[in-house]
C-alpha cells in the first residue's frame, strides 16, 4: 500500500510538471528507476524480446517525432514497460493515443485555442495504470 501511495506522488508530480514544462526530468526519471529494478528482480520479472523491440521502436518514434513525442516520454515508457501486462500492450497504446487525444479539448478550453503540444505523461501514466488494472 504504501509503494502505491509512493508510486501515485511520484505519477502526479511527473504529470504537473510534464503539463507545465512539457518536459520530464531526467533526474525524476532516475530516481524511479533505482527502486523498480530490483522490484522487477524480486517479483521475477525480466526484459523479454517483446521489450527490447517495443523500446527500439519507441525511440525510434521519439526520435522521428520530435515535436510530438519527447524523449522525456520514451524514457517513462521504457519505465514502465516491464510492469504492463505484455498480452495487452496494443490497448495500452490504444488508450494512450485516445487520452493525448482527450487533453486537446480541455487544453482548448483553457487557453482558448488549439494546443501546438500536449503533455503526454498523463496519458501514458493514465494508460499504464489501467492496464496495471487489468
């Protein structure tokens, strides 16, 4: 319960601060990525082929898309990668686009004209999240 209510903070602050920078500490980045390895160790979980090929080609996109998908994002998916239920990364992608998608009109809204950019953490921690839950 308590690495849940860590893991949540830790969400909501990657989330504000990507919504208000665009942008994803590298150094935010690092210190999640000391407690998930040895998690990932204990709980038997490994780097398989499907890993290694969808990390290839998320780098390949952040790098192609630069304005779209930033590095900072390709690093938060190379996170949690290993923690997605493997049978259902097609509807993790899925829920990401349609998420990014659902930003646009509330970001319309605010500032009163179409975004150039959308933060994408939330909609990549959001989709992480339900297929964790599923």
């Amino acid at each position: 319960m308590l690495a849940f209510g860590l893991l949540l903070i830790v969400a909501l602050f990657i989330s504000i601060q990507d919504v208000r920078t665009f942008r994803i500490a590298n150094s935010v980045l690092f210190l999640v990525s000391f407690p998930s390895i040895p998690a990932l160790l204990v709980l038997g979980q490994y780097f398989s082929v499907h890993f290694e090929i969808i990390f290839v080609a998320a780098a390949i996109f952040g790098l192609g898309l630069r304005n779209l998908v930033g590095m900072g994002d390709v690093k938060l998916l190379t996170l949690l990668l290993p923690w997605l239920h493997q049978d259902h990364l097609v509807q993790f992608f899925i829920y990401v686009t349609l998420i990014a998608w659902l930003e646009i009109p509330l970001i319309m809204i605010k500032s009163r004209k179409m975004p150039s950019r959308v933060a994408m953490a939330p909609a990549i921690l959001i989709a992480a999240a339900l297929n964790m839950a599923t």
